[in-house]
C-alpha cells in the first residue's frame, strides 16, 4: 500500500474483502496479509476494498487462485482534508 503522490508506504489503511467481515489493516511498511476461506467467499473473484481517513476509496478485483501478492496506491482526498 503505497501513496500515489509520493510511493510512499500507508500504514492502518483499513483492508477489507466486500461484503464479508473479513477486513484487516496495513502495517507499518504499508504490508497487510489476509486469509480468506472458501467457505467466507462463492468463487475465487472477490474485491479488496482499501480506505483511510484522508485518501480517496479504492476497490480492486482480485482474482485468488492467480494472485498472491499486489501492490495498491491511494489517492488523496483533498476535499475531505479540506483544500
């Protein structure tokens, strides 16, 4: 997890899989892992949903059986830190 502007790790942005109560967040060097049963989800489609107080949502596809590592980059809010 890393920010647009400056490819600078995010940590404890908020990692969650749609629709789920499986969520976690980022640490420190903006790294998160998450496990994700096949019984929590109906096919290995699910998407990632990344927040943060100050940066603009971002919701990615992810396709399980194929990934296993990615790298996401957040935008700023401008209008929710006020500019």
């Amino acid at each position: 997890m890393v920010g647009a502007e400056d490819n600078f790790p995010i940590p404890s942005v908020n990692v969650t899989v749609k629709d789920t109560k499986i969520e976690t967040q980022t640490d420190f060097d903006g790294n998160f892992k998450l496990q994700i049963s096949k019984n929590s989800i109906q096919n290995d489609n699910v998407i990632l949903v990344f927040s943060s107080i100050g940066m603009k949502t971002k919701e990615v596809n992810i396709n399980l059986a194929n990934t296993k590592k990615i790298t996401v980059s957040l935008e700023l809010d401008l209008a929710e830190l006020g500019g």
